[in-house]
C-alpha cells in the first residue's frame, strides 16, 4: 500500500509542475477547427465590393426562416455590390439560427459564410439580431487582401453593439440604433456608411483554427 | 515574569501577544484556503483563483465579504441554542490552542524573559491537546442541534473517529515527552538542538501526522463532512458566518496541528544547521510549518477517502499497536542508557 501511496503523491507532484489546461475564458478563447459552423460573417471582393447581391436564396434555404434581406439597386456610379442589386438590410436572428450552414450552401456569389466565433451569448435578447454592419468583414477586409485571417472570424472586430441605457423600450431602442446606423441610400463600398473598426479582440495562445 | 516589567506593562505585553495571534490565525486561515485552492488547481492542471487582486490574491478577503452578506439560514427544529454555540466552540477552542504554541525561543531583555507563546504554561503541550480535543464538541453538537440526518451523522462519525484517533495522537507524542522529559513546548524544542526529535522518532512523527489528518477531518480522513455521503457533514445546515467559523476552525486546526508536529518533531524555531542562526527563529517555524500544511494539502488531492470500517481498523489495530511499540521501544533504550 505505502508504494501505491508514494507513486500517486508523485505523480501529482509530477502535474503542479505542468502548464494548466484551463483557459482564462473570456481572455483567451481556443481556437475552432476551420470549418466550424459559427457565426456568419458577409464576405467582400479583393476590391471592396461586397459579394451579396440581394438575391433572398439564403432566406429562401433556411429552414427556421430568420434571414431577413432588404435588396435595393445598386447606383452605377457608386455600386455596393457587382450585382444589380444589393442588400441594404441583412438581419439574422441568432436566436433563432440553427447553423445548419445551408445559408452558405444555397448563396450563389458565397457571400455569407459561417465564421468560427462562438460567444454569442448576450444580455439584451435585440442584440441577438445581428445586422449587416455586424456581420459584414471591414475593409480592408481579413479574408483578403494578404491581412492574417482572424482566427475568431471575420465578425469579431465588427460587434457594433452600443450601450443602451437601461430602462429604455427595447424595441424603441433598437429602431433608434438601426436609424442611426444604417443608411442605405449613403451606402459605399467601403461599409454601409459606418465606421470601420479596428479588430479589437484580443488574441492569446496558439492560433491553429483559421477562418476562411 | 510580572516583577520586571510591572503588572501594566505585564497585562499590556499579554493584549498585544494576544492581538497579533488572533490577527496571524485569521490570516492564515483565510490564505490557507487561498493556498488549498491553488494547490488543488495546479495539481489538476487548473488556474485556481486568478481574477480579484494579482494572481487572486485578494480572494480571501472576497471570500470573507461574501459570507458577511449571506442569508443566514436555519433549519426548523433546531435546537436553538446549541446551535448557536456549535460554531462557536469550533473558533474559540481553534484560536485557544493556538495561544500555547511558542513561535520563536525565549527572548530576553534586561532582566525580562519574553515568551513569543500568549501563556506560558509547564503543561503547554497538555493544554493544546485539551483544546483540540475539545473541537470535536463543536462539531457534534453541530451535527445534533442541525436536526438533519446528514449532520447528526457527520457529527457522529466525528465523535467516533476522534476516539480512535485521540489515543493514537497521545501514544505518538509520549514518545516525545520521554526523550524531552517536559510537557513544557519550549523546554521540548530546546532538547531538540542538533538532533530533532523526528530523527530518533521517526515512527512518532508519522503516527503524529497521520492521526492529525484524521483530527483535522482532513482527506484521506474527512470522515464527518464526507461531502459525497452526507452532504456536507455536520456544517450541512449551516450558513453564512456560522459557516464561515467551522471553515476557519478547520484551516487553524489544519495551522495548530502542523505547528504540533514542528515543535515536537521539527525542532520548532531552530534551524536547522547551527550557521543558519542569523535568521530568526519565527521564519523557521512558518516555513516548517508551510511545508507541512502543503503536505497535507497535496495528500487532500492525491488520496481518497477511506471507507468508515477501514478508519477503524486502522486507528485501533494499525496505529495505536504501533503508538504502543513505540513508548516501550523509546522506554527500554532510556532505561539501557541511563543504567
Ligand atoms: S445556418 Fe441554417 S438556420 Fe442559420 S441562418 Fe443559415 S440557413 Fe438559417
Ligand atoms: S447572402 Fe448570398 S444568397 Fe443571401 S442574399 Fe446575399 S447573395 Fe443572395
């Protein structure tokens, strides 16, 4: 017995000595294999111009229904997309996603794609509704034009989320956020009118997952 | 003692011994159940707590405010006051028995001999082993006055365990008392300079440490809080600061048994080659004793828990036989010598 006694307090000698396994969670996320369904991102051409062309196939695929595309026409001096038409309003209720990936599957210009990030949780149940501006790569974007790809996605730089104070109507609120941020009729090729933000998410530990 | 520095100056020395000692029990019972926390983390490749202060070092004090705040919940049925004093017994008999531990020799100033222990007594050792024997009340009475099956027979197993383990704690520390021929603590740790006592009681020391496991209900021993069996033992019922009293009672235990086996076996504040002298005697004696309470938290992660019978046994029919071996062998060489 005291052999058996002194080989298991050796050997959990032996493990304080080893790196921990754990993650520090929020800081330090493990990276996804490469085809992990996650969260979508809206993918671009090398110059700039955004890849959906407003064409509702992904709404049509999706078997629970929450995509929600507003096309409009593109200004042939200033096009968004090469297309005739663009999607000035692209929602996907998060919710209620059940990332089959058909979405990716049935778009013809594999526009929406499903990214590697998975911290989709959130404390206000509108936020779960990710629009365009949150799921369109910034410019210039990660999957192109030689930059590093993220290895959280395309979407982790775009959050777009805005403190809302509390005690306000939700819905209110999130009209008043959308008006405030989406204007189709200014919309470039550069970003549907907003500011393009800088990746901001922390990265730590070893980055094998890639996103595509 | 009183004639040298006056009664005020004597009654001013006491409070002072005696502020310092309930300031260093409550921290090392909180950082004990920092350092528990992180050992085990580390054993099992985890971080342990990391996110209040650096490296989670303010954890305790969060601990702390945390069981401040709780609802503090009784069963009905309870036996009101018993209850009530339960927790109460575990703290004050922990923080007692701390008050006989010499944590440094005897410094002397003029024509005063200041003992770094709170009371000096010739029966320093007689006193402690009361006062931590006096901790099972605690947890009986707890597991009694709860009114739940879990904590009476937490409190049950408690009590028997104590039984077995009480004799076996008494046997090992003779053999100590006859090599010192004192009960007085520092008069043992003076006996011991040059030559421990854990080198010509090697058997004792671990008979000691072993039985201390089981009287600090420490894993392979945790017998009464069997959290797998019963809950949470004799503490089931209880919340928020009663709570946080059996808690701090078992870290000090933890503290006064390892401070037990350092002044009997490790040569309390000496050090241990004679040129190391320039370093004071209390950093010795807190890094003996860190050494052994690690010790027995790495034994808390590495061993299960022993079956009830099996405690048993092995208090009356492994350790006490060998307590027993032990008095005769260490009484016989004496008696050879000295004839
Ligand atoms: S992944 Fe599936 S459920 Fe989610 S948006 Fe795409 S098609 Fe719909
Ligand atoms: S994402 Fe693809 S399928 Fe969906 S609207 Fe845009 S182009 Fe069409």
């Amino acid at each position: 017995m005291l052999k058996e006694i002194a080989q298991g307090m050796a050997f959990t000698l032996r493990q304080m000595f080893r790196k921990p396994i754990t993650l520090n969670y929020p800081e330090e996320q493990k990276p996804t294999f490469p085809r992990h369904r996650g969260r979508h991102m809206l993918h671009r051409y090398d110059n700039g111009l955004e890849r959906c062309i407003g064409c509702e196939l992904c709404a049509g695929a999706c078997p629970v229904g929450c995509i929600y595309v507003l096309p409009a026409e593109n200004d042939p001096e200033h096009p968004v997309s090469p297309g005739e038409r663009y999607a000035a309003r692209y929602e996907i209720n998060l919710m209620r996603c059940i990332y089959c990936g058909y979405c990716a599957e049935a778009c013809p210009t594999e526009a929406i794609t499903l990214g590697p990030r998975y911290d989709l949780a959130d404390y206000r149940r509108e936020h779960t509704v990710v629009t365009k501006d949150e799921l369109l790569e910034s410019w210039p974007s990660f999957t192109t034009g030689g930059a590093k790809p993220s290895v959280l996605g395309a979407g982790a730089d775009q959050r777009g989320h805005e403190k809302l104070e509390s005690g306000v109507d939700p819905v209110k609120a999130w009209d008043a956020f959308e008006e405030s941020h989406i204007h189709p009729d200014e919309a470039t090729p550069g970003h549907g009118g907003l500011e393009v933000t800088p990746p901001t998410v922390k990265r730590t530990g070893s980055g094998e997952g890639e996103s595509r | 003692m009183v004639g040298a520095i006056g009664f005020w100056g004597w009654v001013g020395i006491v409070v002072l011994k005696a502020v310092i000692i309930l300031i260093f029990v409550a921290t090392a019972a909180a950082y004990m159940s920092y350092a528990e926390r992180k050992v085990s983390a580390r054993i099992q490749l985890r971080h342990g707590p990391n996110r209040v202060g650096p490296l989670g070092l303010l954890q305790p004090l969060a601990d702390v405010v945390k069981l401040f705040f709780k609802e503090n919940t009784a069963p009905k049925g309870r036996e009101r006051f018993l209850f009530l004093l339960a927790p109460s017994i575990a703290g004050a008999v922990a923080i007692f028995a701390f008050a006989a531990i010499p944590v440094n020799g005897p410094t002397t100033i003029g024509s005063f001999t200041l003992h770094w222990d709170l009371i000096h007594v010739n029966v320093g050792l007689l006193f402690i082993l009361a006062m931590t024997s006096l901790g099972v009340y605690s947890i009986f009475l707890g597991g009694y006055a709860a009114n739940s099956k879990y904590s009476l027979l937490g409190g049950l197993r408690s009590a028997a365990q104590l039984i077995s383990y009480e004799m076996a704690v008494a046997f090992a520390i003779m053999g100590v008392i006859i090599l010192s021929g004192s009960l007085d603590m520092e008069q043992i740790v003076t006996k011991q300079t040059g030559l421990w006592f854990i080198f010509l009681q090697p058997l004792a020391f671990f008979l000691y440490f072993i039985a201390g496991l089981a009287e600090g209900n420490r894993l392979p021993f945790d017998l009464p809080e069997a959290e797998s069996e019963l809950g949470a033992g004799y503490h089931t019922e209880y919340s928020s600061m009663k709570f946080a009293f059996y808690f701090l009672a078992e870290y000090i235990n933890m503290v006064i048994i390892c401070s037990i086996a350092t002044t009997l076996f490790l040569g309390g504040w000496l050090p241990p080659f004679a040129f190391l002298s320039f370093i004071p005697g209390v950093i010795w004696y807190l890094v003996k004793i860190s050494l052994l309470l690690f010790t027995m938290i790495w034994i808390r992660f590495t061993l299960p828990r022993f079956r009830y019978d099996r405690l048993m046994n092995f208090g009356w029919k492994v350790l006490l036989p060998l307590g027993l071996m032990n008095i005769v062998v260490t009484g016989v060489v004496i008696a050879l010598r000295a004839a």
